[in-house]
C-alpha cells in the first residue's frame, strides 16, 4: 500500500478532485469514509453516491437535514463540517463478512486492507454445533470432530500469530482438542489439517480473510447483560451504540429471574437499552444514565479507563460539548462539566486515534492545549491516541521543517501532524498489531523513516517504512 495507490484508485471514485475538493472514498483510521464537498456541481455529487451505491439518497435531504434514510439503519453516520463538506463514514469492522455480497462497489485491494483491519466492538457466538468451548479453568477449548485417520491437525490463529507449528492439537476417541488462555475479545482461526487449511464448519461466524477465502471466529465474553423479571414477555432485546442500534440481532436468553445475554463488548463508552415485546426501556439495574442530545434518555455502559478531556479558562461561556469520532460527532452528548480553571470531561474510549474538536457556546474549536492535529474531509481537528503501543521519532533532523505529518496504513494514509521535540519530532500513536506500513510527510515531501533500516519496495518504486507491532495481549 502506497500513496500513489491510494491516489491512482481515488481517480476511478473521485469526480472533479483537487487539493480543496477532497470528494470520493476512503479509508480513515478504523472509518470507511465516503466525502462530497458542496463546491462540486450538483451532478457530480449525485454520481459520486451512485458510483458508492447510495444514489438514491436526496442531495437535498442530505445537505439540509443530514438524512440518510436507510443507510443510517445499517450503521452509516454523517458528519457535514463548516466548510460545507460532507463525511458519510461507518465502521470498518461493521463491514466484516458482507464485503463481497453488499459492497462490490469496493475495488479487492480496499476489501484486502479492510480484512486487515478489522476488529470488533462486540460479537456473540453462533454455532451450528459447539465446536469451541469456553472452560470453567479459563481456557477455550477449540475441537475438531473426526479425522482421526488424519497425520496432523494444527489449530492457527490471531492468538498464535498465525503459526503454522505452534499450536498442535491432541488426537481423541472422537476428533481433535486443544485448550488455549484466551483474552476476552475477537479471536480469528483455521485448521490445519495435514497442510490443508480449512475454516470451522461447525462455526457460523466467518469473515473474508482477503484471500478469496474466510477465518472462523470466536468472542470470549467479558459481560453478560441482565435484565431481572419480566418473566412473561414473550422477547427481549439489547440494542446499543455498540450493534448501531440493531433491534433484531442480540435476542436475549431467558433464565429463572429474568433475560441475560453473555457477550463480548471492547473497552470504551456505549449507549444501550432494552426492548421488551417492542418496549424500549432503560436498564432499571444502571444508575449511570446518559442524555443523547436529541431529548432521548439511554443507559451507559463503561469499559476501561477514562480518558480526561479539560479546556481551560473559558469561565463565561454557557456550555463546552466535546465531539469526535468516538461519538459520531454528535454536538449534543458530550457535554463538559465546568470547574474552578476552565472545563473537563472524564470519558472512556477503547484504545485506537481519534480525531475530536471541542464546541464552545455553539463555535467548534481546536483543543488548545494539544498540538497534535490531523485532516478529516478537508478540516483540521485535534487528534489523541489512547494506550499508544508505538512512537514514531525524527531524531536531530528536519530541525528546520516547518511541518512533519505522518502517514501509513495504520491511519488510512491520513496524515498526522507530528509535535516539535528540541530538534526532532515525535508522535505517539496507537498501531495495531501486525505490519505496519508508513511514511514521513516534510513540509508535503514523502520520504520513508531515515532512522530505520527496514522498508519494503512497491511497485510504483517509491518504498514505504515497516514496522512490525506484536500483540500485547
């Protein structure tokens, strides 16, 4: 992956593209990012949703009133900035397993950088029959019926790297086991069977592997959603920020006192409710409750460690709202609390880099008291990464560069600007696990990290920097 790619598969997407109009598709941190500027003649911002597949989307009801009529239904968000440009974004994780059914819009080089990033907020198990088991010792137990006449059977996965070797499973009366200490999250695997490499049948969870074929997954739970009575409602239903809302998917399980439903949810904030026979209704159980900014009351669910957002001095505004990525950049929700030197706000999020703003008495502003920024849809907004797992240094050089930004296929190829460290540059960020792909940017010249040796060539011949992060699990 390479700038230039992203440029030259920009052209097929973008119409009437220059510097100021940065229209068409893309992908932003862990967001796929569909952007039209208002500049553009109306025809041209109709094709572009067409050429996405949402032509049937009114130009007006979008500019006007930010509606997106059934696509919001599947998750998609709108984010319409002061310079009239328009983000229509989703998840990239929301895409895993309908990528080659519901998006071919996507040209196969998107869909293999999308299966590499995907992640999950929040999954349950479907089996047709129990093939991965968790134990009452902790461990997870992954079982593969039959094949005992077979020579070997592995079991490879995100949890070993995707070793070919390290896992070999133990031959039994009735098919092949073996028990692993898993973290609670998304875990991606296959069998290998005498060479072979083969997804679990038994699992119903699968998603595209970005090599014409599927990983079988499994969520280790790390919360069970309780509901105490209504013993006699015929369904109930959790639904949050963390499924968008689905009112369909996460049925709960009925129990002697009431509605439980064990799952997988990542560290950060989410929004929830249940529904009892088509009533919505908060958690009577979770005191901590949470205005969406649009009159509605939901229940709020925390995991992790909050990140603290403060502003000083404004002593006189009325009201300071945070508003980012991590919200949808909702102007309404995330309102700060006022204090004796200024105004802050405690708030979870899972680790990762978020672009956000703050709004003070309705005018959104740069957070002044952090200096790294980064560009979505043609605007400048204040970036943070929470739980950095690398740095990225510029030691003793470019001492008398104006702007250092950083770019990779961590971030989408967005450039991050970098902060001025005595006579170098630094930036912390979040990178996920596995190989990282990336670039300098000095004052708008890409050049790969002249402080590591390791960089692979692409076929445009520019070369980009690699870097390899492990998994800290």
């Amino acid at each position: 992956m390479s700038r230039r790619w992203l440029l030259l598969w920009g052209m097929f997407f973008v119409l009437g593209w220059t510097q100021a109009q940065p229209s068409g598709i893309r992908i932003e941190g862990t967001n796929i990012v569909l952007t039209i500027s208002k500049t553009l003649p109306r025809s041209e911002q109709q094709e572009i949703l067409e050429q996405f597949g949402m032509g049937k989307l009114s130009l007006d009801s979008l500019w006007k009133f930010s509606y997106l009529g059934k696509w919001e239904k599947e998750g998609w968000k709108m984010h319409q900035s002061e310079k009239g440009v328009l983000s229509i974004y989703k998840p990239i994780e929301s895409l895993s397993g309908k990528i080659t059914s519901g998006y071919r819009y996507i040209p196969n080089e998107m869909r293999n950088l999308i299966a590499q990033q995907t992640e999950a907020t929040f999954g349950v198990n479907t089996f047709r029959k129990p093939s991965v088991l968790s134990l009452t010792n902790g461990k997870t137990r992954f079982f593969y019926e039959g094949l005992q006449d077979a020579g070997s059977v592995f079991l490879s996965g995100t949890f070993n790297e995707w070793s070919t070797i390290a896992t070999p499973m133990v031959r039994t009366d009735s098919g092949w086991v073996t028990d692993l200490a898993l973290a609670p999250g998304k875990h991606c695997y296959k069998f290998i069977i005498d060479g072979h490499w083969v997804h679990d049948l038994s699992n119903k969870q699968r998603e595209d592997d970005g090599h014409h074929g599927s990983n079988s997954i499994y969520f280790v739970y790390n919360h069970t959603f309780t509901l105490k009575g209504f013993t006699n409602a015929k369904e109930v239903v959790v639904t949050g920020s963390f499924n968008n809302w689905d009112e369909r998917t996460l049925k709960m399980q009925k129990s002697s006192t009431g509605w439980v439903l064990p799952v997988f949810i990542k560290e950060g904030s989410f929004t929830y409710k249940f529904i009892v026979d088509k009533k919505w209704m908060t958690d009577p159980a979770n005191p901590q409750l949470r205005d969406d900014g649009f009159g509605n009351t939901n229940s709020l669910l925390t995991k992790g460690e909050a990140h603290l957002f403060t502003l000083r001095g404004y002593s006189s505004a009325k009201q300071v709202v945070v508003a980012g990525e991590f919200n949808n950049w909702n102007p309404g929700e995330l309102k700060m609390q006022k204090t004796e030197s200024g105004w802050e706000l405690p708030y979870v999020l899972a680790a990762g880099n978020y672009q956000y703003k703050l709004i003070v008495d309705g005018k959104w502003i740069l957070d002044p008291a952090n200096p790294l920024n980064a560009e979505m849809g043609g605007e400048q907004n204040s970036l943070i990464a929470i739980n950095p797992t690398h740095t990225f240094t510029l030691k003793n050089v470019f001492a008398n560069a104006r702007e250092i930004k950083i770019a990779g296929n961590f971030n989408g190829w967005t450039g991050y600007s970098m902060a001025k460290v005595g006579a170098g540059w630094s930036i912390s960020l979040y990178v996920p696990p596995g190989k990282c792909l990336y670039k300098f940017i000095v004052d708008g010249q890409w050049i790969i990290d002249p402080g590591n040796a390791q960089w692979e060539e692409n076929e445009f011949g520019e070369g980009n920097s690699v870097l390899w992060v492990r998994n800290q699990q």
